[in-house]
C-alpha cells in the first residue's frame, strides 16, 4: 500500500516539475534570442565606462544546497579589497551611472536567463542567496532549497527597494537578518508550498508591473 501511494503521488509531482521546466526553457532561450540585441548593448555600455568584465559572477546556493555562479551585469565599480559574500546594503557609492539604470529597471539580472538554460535556476522560484545567509535558519532553508531558485518570486516584488530600506537602517545586517529575511523566507516557504504553473506567469506579470509601472 505505501509503495502504491508513493508512486500515485510522485507522478504528478514529476510530471508538473517537467512542465515547469519546459515552460522555464521555452522562456529563456526565446527572450534570449529576442533581447540579444538589448543584451549586447548593455554589455557594451558596463565595457565602456567601467571596463571589463561585464558580467558579474557571484557563487549562490542552489537546489539541495548545490553551489552555482549566477550572473549579473556588473552595476559597482570593482573593489578589490570587497568580500565576494559581503553585506554593503548601506554603501552604494560604488554604483555606477549605467549601474543605477541596470538596478532600477532589473535590466542587471537579465543574464539569469542563462542560468534558468543551465539549469541552475527557474524563471520563478526563491531568490538564491550566498551562503552565509542560507546558513542563517537553516531548517527553514532546508525546505526553500528543496526546489530550483528563480529570477523572481513574490518576495522580489514585495523588497523591490530593499536596500532603500537597508540604507535607512542603523544597523543594515542586523534588519536583513532579523526582519527581511524571515519575512523572505516565509514567502519562499509558501511557494515550495503552492507553486503552479499559472502562479508562475501571475508572478512574471506581477513583476513585469512593478519594474515597469512603480
């Protein structure tokens, strides 16, 4: 009786992630063929007034806790004394001009693309977070991990301006780590929860809105 139940209920579980994944797939390699000419430029710009590279890699944790390198284009001027993991939330002073653009309008993730292909991460799913916070409640990371991270989810949109909100704060690391970040992982939590393929365009349209329109 066990082994009939686990297998009536895996194989929609299976066959909803393969549908996730093929919609995840059609989507990124179709706005990266649409948006390689935006793409090209914006690279060239972040070149030329900043040098190379023009992307920028940084090593977030993935599904079960796999390590991967997600992409940006670069937004800061490089330091070279700067933390690969550190908290800056209340020094922007090393973005730059095309970096504030890239930042306002989430043009600086738009390389994610890739990594949706790669299969590092989902169009839609819990925003990856460098280890030293996933180290931070780590039974509740546990659940979060159990599925790909994604370019956006409903925590994105609600902390849009997050580090306008860190700037504010007295202390920056101690608000993200005792009031963003619970609340991060309580919307992350409730969509490993109820994550449906209709959530996921309601949450691409919700996100297209915000950058757009707010």
């Amino acid at each position: 009786m066990t082994g009939e139940n686990f297998n009536h209920n895996s194989r929609p579980l299976s066959g909803r992630l393969m549908v996730k994944r093929i919609f995840d797939l059609v989507v990124a390699i179709g706005s990266l063929i649409l948006l390689s000419p935006l793409l090209g430029f914006l690279w060239l710009a972040v070149v030329i007034e900043n040098g190379l590279p023009g992307l920028f890699r940084q090593e977030r944790m993935g599904r079960d806790g796999s390590p991967f390198k997600l992409l940006k284009f670069r937004s800061m001027k490089l330091a070279l004394n700067a933390k690969e993991a550190g908290f800056d939330a209340g020094d922007l002073s090393r973005v730059t001009r095309i970096g504030w653009v890239l930042r306002k309008y989430k043009l600086d993730e738009l390389p994610q693309l890739w990594n949706v292909i790669k299969g590092d991460m989902s169009l839609v799913g819990p925003r990856p977070e460098v280890r030293i916070w996933t180290e931070v409640y780590p039974e509740r990371w546990a659940k979060v991990l159990s599925v790909r991270p994604g370019i956006t989810d409903n925590a994105s949109i609600e902390f849009r301006n997050e580090e306008e909100l860190l700037i504010k704060a007295d202390d920056p690391e101690k608000v993200y780590r005792e009031e963003v970040l619970p609340r991060k992982l309580a919307l992350y939590e409730n969509y490993v929860d109820n994550h449906t393929l209709i959530g996921d365009l309601m949450i691409i349209l919700k996100t297209l809105f915000a950058v757009l329109f707010r």
